[in-house]
C-alpha cells in the first residue's frame, strides 16, 4: 500500500528538498524501511516516538513496543484535549 509521508524541513536535504514523499508498505516498520531504502539511509536510522492517547492503545502498548522494536525511542502517555 502507497501512503504519504511529510518530510519536516530540517530533514528535506535527504530528499532533495521534497516536502512530501511517497512510500510503500503494510506496517509503519515497513513504510519506515522502504524510506530508508529509497533514500539510502541505514536500516532503522529513523527512530519514532509514539504518542498514546486513548485507553485501548495503552492496552496494546507491548505490541507497539514489540512492532516497533529496532525504531522506537519512547512512548508519551497523555491527553491533549
């Protein structure tokens, strides 16, 4: 499946100034691998933080943390309403 991905402006040097990229993939890990491939960076050079919002994703924080396990910086509890 082909998603969006927006590119913050510090890092658009690696995509030679495209604010928007395309990428492929069934799994966040696997969108995050194939950017990583077209933009000949090392695997898992791109890290994330997962922001948890509601009760049912902090049901499913050990998948989170298992699906994400070569990325993940953090996890970040909190409501922002």
């Amino acid at each position: 499946m082909s998603c969006t991905v927006r590119i913050a402006s510090p890092l658009r040097s690696y995509t030679g100034g495209a604010a928007v990229v395309s990428a492929n993939g069934e799994s966040v890990t696997d969108v995050l691998a194939d950017l990583e491939r077209r933009l000949a960076l090392p695997y898992a050079s791109i890290r994330v933080t997962v922001l948890i919002e509601t009760i049912l994703a902090s049901h499913e924080m050990d998948e989170i943390l298992f699906a994400l396990r070569d990325r993940i910086v953090g996890l970040n509890a909190g409501r922002w309403d």
